[in-house]
C-alpha cells in the first residue's frame, strides 16, 4: 500500500505527459483493449504499453488479461484523489479571500478630515 | 504563451514532488518569502530557489521581489485548469456509469420460463 504522498507523486507525474492523458480520455469513455489505446497515438505499441505501465503503477488504470487481449479500465476513485488534492488547496485560498472581503466590507475606510 | 497540453504536462509535473506541494499547501494559506517557503523544509535555500522555479514555469506561483524580498503567490487559475482537466474526465466516466444504470433499468432481465 502507498502512502498519500507516494500515491499523490506517481499520479500527477503520470498525467504530466500528453500520451498518457489522450489514453486517460480514450478510457473515460469506456473500458479499452490496449490496441484500442494505441491507435491514436503515434508511437510503437511497446512505447504505449510502457506508458500504461506508468498509469497502472499510479493506480489511475487497471487492466486484466482474458485469453489474448488486456482490456484497460480507469480507476475513478484514484482520479477523485488527485482532484481532491489540487480543489482542497483552491478552496483554501478562495476562503482566504472571501474573509478578506468580509473584513474590508466590515471595516470601511475611515473619511478623511 | 504555451498551449493547453504544455501547460497541463508542467503543472502535473510541478505537483509531482512532495516538497513543492508542501510549497503550494503553504501559498494556498497566503503570500510568502522564499525563506518561509523553505521553514517546514529540510533542504537547503537553493534547493528551495530550485522547486520555487519549477512552480513559477509552471504557472502555478507568480513571485515578486520588493527590495531584498521576493514575495511568492499562488495563482488560483492556474490551479483550476488542472483540477478540471481531471474532474472532466472522471464527469464523463460518471454520466457513462449513469447512462448504463437507466439502460439497465429501462430493460429488466426477461423472467426465464
């Protein structure tokens, strides 16, 4: 079991590549062979199996084997967590402001004599 | 001005690294100097400098030197493309989760005689 911190470093390094997340969009849209996967990139198919590798170290992928084909599914919860990380601290600043805003409304200035 | 995939492959990258995200946990709380970035940090201040770079090439912090201090910020824009680059992705998923349960709900298994 990975710790959060781990988890956290090998997902968003799996989404920082631009093949990897054409093959995050390809299985959003439903479970995908790896040949499936494939297609629209311009790489050999060690190369995207590679980068599947990559996605299902990070969790954010999982696949199963069934006779020849290894059919590929994204891993929603794992999604969630890398989005629940980057939206936390958003929310964090966006609050910050929002009491800034308060204070400055509660405390107009002073006019001047 | 980089394009979408750019942007996206170095914000995930900037997240990458537990370090910078201590970086962005301390800047979602507020503005800061480089050497309170570097306080809850064992490493030394160019390390610092270093992932502070990482961040600000990413867009995720803007940073500003006033006389001898450069004040760091978060830049919540920034934050939100990422965060719905994967919401968007897991939206999908959903509606297509949902989409499969009305299916099935709409065509209950013929009773077997």
């Amino acid at each position: 079991m990975l710790n959060q911190s781990t988890a956290l470093d090998l997902m968003f390094q799996a989404l920082a590549d631009p093949s990897r997340r054409i093959m995050v969009e390809r299985l959003a849209r439903g479970p995908a062979s790896v040949s499936e996967l494939a297609r629209p990139l311009t790489m050999s198919l060690p190369a995207v199996v590679q980068h599947l590798a990559v996605l299902e170290a990070s969790g954010l992928v999982r696949s199963q084997k069934v006779g020849r084909v290894r059919t590929c599914r994204i891993e929603p919860k794992a999604l969630r967590t890398a989005e629940q990380w980057i939206a936390a601290r958003r929310t964090i600043w966006e609050r910050r402001l929002d009491r800034l805003g308060d204070y400055l409304a509660a405390h107009p200035e002073e006019p001047k004599e």
